[in-house]
C-alpha cells in the first residue's frame, strides 16, 4: 500500500494533469475556425419539437 501510495498516486495525479494540459492547450495550434465554441442557432423549443416532447 505504501508503494502505492508514495509512487503510482502522485504519477496518476501527474498524468491526467499533464493530459488535461495538452487537452487545453492544443486549441492554440487549431485553425481558428476550429477554436471557436459550437454555435447554437437552435433553442430547446425545436428540440423538443424534434423530438414529439409535450412542452
């Protein structure tokens, strides 16, 4: 438990922030029209219209 504790929890602790890093940071390498959030030209109302939800 104490190898455990001392060796691989702090190198998992360490890899997913590595991983969350590089997620967050190769946006700058995209094309800019890939950067840009998900536009939304539909609200929930065609949505649920869409999908027969009484509403």
């Amino acid at each position: 438990m104490t190898f455990f504790r001392q060796n691989i929890a702090p190198f998992l602790i360490v890899l997913i922030f590595v991983v969350a890093l590089v997620a967050v940071s190769a946006r700058a390498f995209l094309p800019d029209d890939m950067a840009q959030p998900a536009p939304v030209e539909e609200g929930i109302s065609s949505w649920a219209s869409t999908m027969n939800i009484d509403g």
